[in-house]
C-alpha cells in the first residue's frame, strides 16, 4: 500500500521561509519522480516543483521559480520542498505526488501523477 505523508505546514508571515516534507512508503522511491503541487480556495490545483528519479532534473512552476527550492533523500524516501520569500498568494494547502515512468509523462500535470499525500496546510500572512 503506497502512502504519501506531508508535513511542516503552518502559518509564517509574508517575506518568511518554510520547509514542507512528504515521506513515501509502499513504492520503489528512486524510482518515481517526485511533485509538489498546491491548492488554493476556489482555484485549481497548480504545479509547484518536481524533481525527476534519483536526484536529477528539477522543474519550477513560474509563480515559484527562484523562491522554491525541491529536493530528496532516496535513502529516507523522502522529498522536500523549501519555500523562501513567501507571499500571501502562497497561501494553499501543499500536495506531494509520485509519478512513475517520470521520463515519459508529463511532471506538471497532476492526472499524470499516481499516488498523492493527503496534504498540508501553508498560510502566509501580510
């Protein structure tokens, strides 16, 4: 059974740092490629970051690029995803998500993914 857990959420003001962590069990982790998406109330899931199996190529949504920073440790099966210079509008709840075959399939597009963590909760206050 594949399970995702996403953690270090909460609320930090405007201009702050926060770290997010998602540990993977149940699936051949450096294997996957590894996303990081978010919600917002009343929008549709966004793409954040991704970085593809064993450590190799990362992407960036535009609105993060620069600010954001993902990263993992296949030997704890866990991804990370820093979050510098945060803005109010990064205010969501942040999803982690594996996808397989991650060379061949698209790593922004959220159908694409597998399996999902529950999510967790950032606020951003002004």
């Amino acid at each position: 059974q594949v399970q995702l857990v996403e953690s270090g959420g909460g609320l930090v003001q405007a201009g702050g740092c926060l770290s997010v962590s998602c540990a993977a069990s149940g699936l051949p982790f450096s294997s996957y490629g590894m996303g990081w998406f978010r919600e917002a109330p009343g929008k549709e899931r966004e793409f954040v970051a991704a970085m593809m199996p064993r450590g190799g190529i990362t992407y960036y949504g535009d609105s993060v690029k620069g600010r954001f920073t993902i990263s993992r440790d296949n030997a704890k099966n866990t991804v990370y995803l820093r979050m510098d210079s945060l803005q109010p509008e990064d205010t969501a709840v942040y999803y982690c998500a594996a996808l397989a075959r991650a060379y061949s399939r698209s790593h922004s597009s959220p159908n694409e993914y597998d399996y999902w963590g529950q999510g967790t909760q950032v606020t951003v206050s002004s």
